[in-house]
C-alpha cells in the first residue's frame, strides 16, 4: 500500500471521527444551554480572563459584577474545550490533505468549506457569550453545528468513494440531480430545525401545554409578529428569555406545525421511492428518526422538558440530519451504478 493510499485512509477514518465528534459537541452544547451556563463564563474565549476556570477571588477582581458559579463556569469551559478539540481535527485534515488536493477526484473544496465553516461556527459561539444569549445567535450557532456535522459526513462519504477508487458520479461522470420533492423536504427540514433553535432559545419549550391541544385550546391567544420579531435590539440578557407568554406560544406553535409539514414531506417521499431498493434502509432511518422526535417532543411538553428527554431530541435533531443526508446521499449517486439494462446489482449499492 501507497503512501498516498495510507494517508487517503486516515484521512476518511478521521473525517467519521469528525462526524461523531461533532454530534458530541451539539450535544454538550444542548447540555450547557439547559444547565442555564451559557454565560458561565461572562468574556470568551477565556473565562474570567483565565484559561481554566479561576477561583472566586480572581472572578471579582475580573468581573465585579459577575458573581463567579463554578460548576455552570465549569460546563461552559467543557463545551468550548470540545469545540477547540473539534477545530484541531479540521485543521488536522485540511493539512494532511493538502498535499492530494491535485489528485483527480479528491474533496479539496469540501475540506476548505468545512474550515470555513468550523470558523463561523467559532465566531457564533463568541457573539453567543458577548452578545448575552441573543436567540439569532444562538439559532444561527445551532445551525452552523449541524452544517459542520453535514460537512464532515460528506467529506467522510466522498472520502470512502475516493479511497474505493470511484469518481463522483461514477460511470455516469456526473451525481443525479435532485427533484422538487427532495428540495421541498430539504426545505422543511431546514425550517424545522430553525424553528426548533428558536423556541429553545426563546425558552419556549414548555409554552404550550398539553397535547394535542396547546394550552386547552386547538388554536390558543399567540402572538405572532412579537414571536418572530427578528430585527429587535440586543437587550442586557437573555437568560431564560424576555418574550411574553403569548409570543413564546406562537413560537411553540409554529414548530408543531413545522412538525407536521416535515412529517408529511418525508412520507410522501418514502411513499414516493420506497420502490428503489437501495434507497430502503436510509428512508427507514429518516422515517425512524422522525416518529422518535415526534414522540420525544410530546413527551417533553407533558413530562416539562427533563434534562434527559430534551438532550434526546436534540440527539434525534442530529440523527433526523443525517439520516436525510445518507438519502440524499444514495439518491444522488444513483446514476453511478447503472449498468445498461438501467440497474445496479444490490452488491454495488451497498457500498455506494
């Protein structure tokens, strides 16, 4: 074996390692937010000027105002270690494979994206502290994590076709393109998880009680334009949101109904390809994901968001993502693997 081949191998091992490292990241982050330590640490990226958390008489001298709670101070520091060590791994690919982004096939471009990006991610966790919890950042914090995990995936399944010697596209020389159905589920995915980083950063998980009804009621008082109010100046502080009842009603609401149109979307495209059978066992996977999170975010609403459950569905957001990405994913390198009769034997589609 190669140089080159050996290097092309730890580079896809690491970009898996990337995609569950990036998940852990996501969630550690849910964690932080729901232990209410996002501003555990008042500066970035140092906490209280310090790169480990300092005692409390370091923290008065810093932050007078401030009052130092070490175990919150604590989780926050956890999460901006991960997300360093998760940085490291990026650079640590885009190095080692800069030396092959000559070679006919390789994913320099995705590489670069996914600096790019891991870069953005890192400025939407400092606006995140000094911008005191703002939801748009923090919306826009959650999606950039959920792109860095998208980014890693692709990299990994554009890594594994290149270590097995397949062009994208394959014989065909060019991937499949997608279809308005795909686009508007991909839409609404998008939108969902967008909605879904609203209402938690707007702490409204719970604004809505019981289920089906909302508040005993099938359409209850909300308001609408104060929920989704975007252009409102950043206030002193965010912490456990400053949104009157009905507005965080609306923003409930809204990712229920968001629930629904996604729901509908990933049937019809299920019902749509169930026929193609290598196609099967990722729409499973999108369908499973999907009842998981529907059963989870009912049970949140009626049990009051513990700990445990709300750190779940953020867990089900991820595996929802990536379940879509390994469809589109299959979708799209159909035309790869056919052969002249228009159909790729099971043994190819099983490693495409």
């Amino acid at each position: 074996m190669s140089k080159v081949d050996v290097r092309l191998r730890l580079l896809k091992h690491l970009s898996l390692i990337g995609v569950l490292f990036t998940a852990l990241v996501i969630l550690v982050g849910a964690w932080t937010r729901l232990m209410d330590a996002g501003l555990g640490c008042p500066d970035w990226p140092g906490c209280y000027g310090r790169l480990v958390v300092p005692d409390s008489g370091v923290a008065l001298a810093h932050s007078p105002d401030v009052p130092l709670e070490a175990f919150r101070a604590w989780i926050e520091m956890t999460h901006r270690y991960v997300a360093s060590a998760l940085g490291f791994l990026v650079l640590m690919l885009v190095f080692l494979g800069a030396s092959l982004r000559r070679r006919p096939g390789y994913p320099w471009r995705v590489s670069l994206t996914l600096l790019a990006m891991i870069l953005v991610q890192g400025t939407f966790g400092a606006f995140t502290v000094t911008l005191k919890l703002w939801p748009q950042v923090v919306t826009l914090h959650l999606l950039s994590g959920l792109a860095v995990l998208l980014l890693f995936l692709w990299l990994h399944l554009r890594l594994r076709q290149h270590v097995q010697g397949r062009m994208p596209g394959g014989l065909s020389g060019k991937p499949r393109q997608l279809t308005p159905l795909w686009g508007v589920a991909i839409a609404l995915l998008v939108l969902q998880l967008a909605l879904g980083g609203w209402a938690t950063s707007n702490y409204a998980g719970i604004a809505c009680q019981g289920f089906p009804t909302c508040n005993t009621q099938w359409w209850p008082d909300m308001d609408w334009s104060e929920g989704f109010h975007l252009t409102q100046t950043v206030g002193p502080n965010y912490l456990h949101g400053q949104l009157h009842a009905e507005a965080r009603t609306a923003i409930h609401f809204a990712h229920r109904l968001g629930a629904l149109a996604l729901g509908g979307a990933i049937m019809v495209l299920a019902w749509r390809h169930w026929r193609e059978r290598y196609l099967r066992p990722t729409l499973s996977l999108l369908l499973g994901a999907y009842t998981g999170q529907v059963a989870l975010g009912i049970a949140n609403v009626l049990l009051w968001l513990p700990l445990g459950l709300a750190l779940l569905h953020t867990a089900g957001a991820v595996l929802l993502v990536v379940a879509m990405a390994l469809s589109v994913w299959r979708w799209r390198q159909q035309g790869a693997l056919l052969t002249l009769n228009g159909e790729g034997s099971e043994k190819e589609w099983a490693h495409a």
